[in-house]
C-alpha cells in the first residue's frame, strides 16, 4: 500500500531546458484545442473577466 502522506519534491533547476520547451509546447497545444470549442472560450472569457475584477 502506497504511503498516502508521502511528500513529493522537485527540484525545477535540474529539469532540462528541452523538457520544459517540450512540457510548454504540448500544454500550449492542449490550450489551444480547448478553446476552439465555443463553450469553453465563452466559459474562459467569463472567468477572465470574474478574475479581472479581483484584487490579489
């Protein structure tokens, strides 16, 4: 049984500059995908704009 509490770390100034070109690039073309349907650009605008009015 795998221990649930187990903590991961990761150390991004070991991770390669192509894997994170290569990371970029795939979640930039997943994006992408998502947004060419309508319902979901029109669910990210009003998001974008709920999150634009909100002060960090």
């Amino acid at each position: 049984m795998a221990n649930e509490n187990a903590e991961i770390h990761i150390n991004y100034d070991e991770i390669p500059d192509f894997e994170i070109e290569h990371m970029c690039r795939t979640i930039s073309a997943a994006v992408h995908r998502l947004l060419q349907d309508p319902k979901n650009k029109e669910n990210f605008e009003q998001w974008r704009k709920a999150r634009a009015g909100v002060k960090t």
